[in-house]
C-alpha cells in the first residue's frame, strides 16, 4: 500500500491510498459505504494510538529519572501526623 499526499487548503489535505485491486472490487460491492470516513477514523484511531504510546514513553522515561528522597508511605505517614497535629 502506499500513501500521497497531495496539496489542499488549510483545512484539510488529499491522501490516496493503493489497494489491492481485489479488495477494491469486494469494496465495490458495498458502493453505500462511505471508505473516505472508514480510512479517515482508521488513521485517527491510529494516531491517537500512537500518540499515547509516545506519552506513555515519556512518562516512563521522565519518572524513571525521578527518584523520591523517602518511600512514598513514609511521606503520606508524615503528612497525615502533621494533618492531624494541626487540627
């Protein structure tokens, strides 16, 4: 499969797709279909995919780099004794 990009206005661009000229003729015998749509929500679920791996990744790399001064149960020990001291 492969994929063009030609020009279009700032809204939106034209991208051809390339399929098998089998799978086009199944794609005939459903001519109700709208395919542009089908392509276009398969490319945004896609990339919204992709997009969480990334921040997912991010993430990962951003807390791996944070190492905390105390054990994450001492801190909330800590700040409920002083929560309850206060009040």
């Amino acid at each position: 499969m492969s994929v063009h990009i030609l020009s279009g206005d700032a809204m939106s661009v034209k991208v051809t797709v390339r399929v098998p000229r089998e799978l086009k003729k199944r794609m005939d015998m459903f001519s109700y279909v709208n395919w542009s749509e089908v392509v276009r929500k398969a490319i945004e679920e896609k990339v919204r995919e992709e997009e969480v791996k990334l921040a997912l990744k991010i993430m990962g790399e951003i807390s791996a780099k944070a190492k905390p001064e105390k054990p994450l149960a001492k801190v909330i020990r800590e700040f409920r004794d002083r929560r309850c001291r206060s009040a």
